[in-house]
C-alpha cells in the first residue's frame, strides 16, 4: 500500500493516545489474509478522505 495513498484515505487517522497512525479498517480474518497477500499494491479499503472531491467534480 502506498503511503500516499494513505496519506489521503479517510481511514486512516492520528491516535493521540498511542502517538501513531492508525488504519481504523474493520476487517475479518479472511479480508485481512486476501489483504495482505494482494501482490496488488492498491488498498481495497480505500475511502477518498476529501470532502470536496464530489462538490469539485460537480462545477
């Protein structure tokens, strides 16, 4: 997974409490294998962090 990619996905967020960067993705133990053995490098879970995206791409 790219770090720019994260950098930009609305999962992805700063934990004061544990001083780290976080995928908050609820997933089972069958999405986390076909995660982590994806030899693609894109991330399925992936959500558009930009809350004007849609208001961009209606002008």
């Amino acid at each position: 997974m790219s770090g720019n990619m994260c950098d930009s996905c609305a999962n992805f967020f700063y934990d004061e409490e544990n001083e780290e960067w976080i995928c908050d993705v609820q997933m089972d133990e069958d999405d986390a294998v076909r995660f982590y053995t994806n030899p693609k490098p894109e991330c399925p879970f992936y959500r558009n962090g930009d809350e004007y995206a849609v208001v961009r791409h209606q002008m």
